[in-house]
C-alpha cells in the first residue's frame, strides 16, 4: 500500500499538498482530525478524494489515518504549508498576516497625514490641495450639508474597503477551528492522555499566532479607509481656520437647533461640525447596515438562480 500510496501522491501535487496538510494537523492533534481543521488549506475535492482513497477512517471522535507511518513516507519533504489556500491575488500572505507593499506605503502616508494635524504648514498644504476638489461643492452647498455630505462618503468608502479587503471566511473558519481543539483538549484531559494534551496546547499556540496575523489583516482595510477620511477632516479644519477661505459662514439655522456656529467647542476639542460630521457618519453606518441585510437575500437568491 506504501508504494501505490506514493506513487498517487507523487503524479497529484494538489492530493498530496491536501495530504501533507492533514497529515500535519492530525499529528499536531490528538491524532484524530476533521474538516473544520482542514477547511482552510485542504479544497473539498481533495478531502473527498482522502476519504474515497482509505488514507481516512472514519471514527467515532472523528477521521484517523489508516496508516499514518506510510501516510508520512509518502508524503516525504511536502511543505504543509503549500496546502494553504492562496491569497487573494493581491502580493499579501493571508495565512500569516502579511502586508503588500501597497498596504505598507499606504500604512506610512496615513500616519503621516496624522502627523500633519499638529504641522500648520503641512496642514495647510494638504488643505489647500484638497480645496480643488471640495471647494466647488462648498460653494454651492451650505456648509452643514457639505459636511454632512461628505460624512456620508466617507463612510460609504470605508465599508466598502472593510469589505473588499477583510476575508470573513478564514475568521469564521479560524474560530471553528480554535473551538474543535478546545474540545479535543479537554476530553484529551478528562482520559488523562498527557501526550495529546501537550500536542493539542501546542496546537493551541499555533492558533493563536495565526490569530494575530488575522487581526493584522483586519487593520488593512481601516489603514486605507484613512486615506480618505484625514484628508476630509483636514480641509475642513483648514476651512474653518483659514481667512483666505473664510467664505464659509461663521453660524447657520438648524432645525430644532437654531443658529449654531460651527466652530464653537462643544466637549473638549470637538468642536460643532465635529459632532455634526460624527452624527451624520453613525446614521450613513446604520443605514447601510439595513440596506446591506434587506438586499444580501435578494442578491444570494439571484446568484443562486444562474
């Protein structure tokens, strides 16, 4: 059985990658491994084909391998490593929390646009730029509906990058995961089985580093969000300081509120705008999260009909 057993491992990279990385996770285990443990590295066709093949028995406290000294033969110098599942296409490494290059620059501008919150003169010059583009809407807009206006862009733009950049999959699949070895580790103490108890906590360690790359990549999408939201906050800060673009007016009536000026303090350094922009971005937020659940049915249903 050893010498067929290779011989398919060897023609089938992406059967023997698959058996490399359970064979990896069975053993860092108390032996035994399931499809929640693999599902991160291991494509469903290829745990189907370990099952077809014998390489995996079914139990009553899950799959053992049949032969796990043959298994590990043949599998020989595989990396189980190479079985994980392949980023998004984008330079990043999702499985350890790498960053792209892009990712880092961007990382490097957003903090030095926060720097220039406290550098007049670079204030002033990423004001002044962003006046060409916000400018014309000022000037035809009351000043709490630009604001307001762009509250809800940005906050638009931010949700959109947390989506398209934040995988909730490898999350989900992370936690089912940290939960299965739980398990396994307290039933592992509860039969007084030391040595699965040291591979499981060893297990438990792995996952925890894998943890952290995860909410690294979690920052990512906040990272860019920023790039588009400091600048807001900074043309209208320079906005409102500025003489030479004093053309926004000092007070305006709201409802309810009355006359309001928009530079007064109202909490510390919050200023009225500030607040006024906070309340506007919380509403967009909670609007969108509406909007998003009523259409995901309708979307998931269209998809499913083609």
């Amino acid at each position: 059985m050893e010498e067929t057993l290779r011989e398919s491992l060897e023609s089938d990279d992406a059967l023997g990658d698959a058996a490399a990385v359970v064979l990896d996770r069975a053993e860092s285990g108390d032996g035994t491994v399931a499809w929640a443990d693999v599902s991160d590295a291991v494509p469903a066709e290829q745990w189907g084909r370990l099952l077809e093949s014998g390489v995996l028995v079914a139990t009553e406290g899950g799959f053992v391998l049949d032969d796990p000294d043959a298994l590990r033969t043949a599998v020989g110098d595989r990396d189980p490593a190479t079985g994980a599942a392949e980023d998004g296409g984008d330079g990043t490494d999702e499985s350890a929390g790498g960053w792209s290059t892009a990712d880092k620059l961007a990382g490097v501008a957003a903090l030095a646009l926060m720097a220039s919150y406290q550098v007049p003169m670079a204030r002033d010059a990423v004001g002044s730029t962003a006046h060409l583009l916000f400018g014309p809407v000022e000037a035809v807009l009351p000043f709490g509906a630009t604001v307001a206006l762009l509250a809800v862009a940005t906050t638009v733009v931010s949700t959109t990058l947390r989506r398209r950049l934040t995988d909730e999959n490898p999350q989900e699949r992370l936690k089912a995961r940290m939960d299965t070895v739980k398990e396994r580790l307290e039933a592992a103490r509860e039969r007084g089985d030391d040595e699965a108890v040291e591979r499981l906590q060893s297990r438990q360690q792995e996952l925890l580093v894998e943890q952290v790359g995860a909410m690294k990549q979690m920052v990512r999408p906040m990272v860019w969000g920023m790039l588009v939201t400091i600048p807001v906050f900074l043309w209208i800060t320079w906005l409102t300081v500025n003489p030479a673009a004093a053309i926004t007016p000092a007070a305006q009536v709201l409802p309810l509120a009355g006359r309001v000026v928009w530079t007064a303090r109202l909490v510390g350094p919050l200023h009225v705008w500030t607040v006024w922009y906070i309340a506007w971005s919380i509403l967009s937020a909670l609007a969108g999260k509406r909007v998003a659940k009523r259409v995901r049915p309708v979307v998931a249903d269209y998809r499913s009909a083609f």
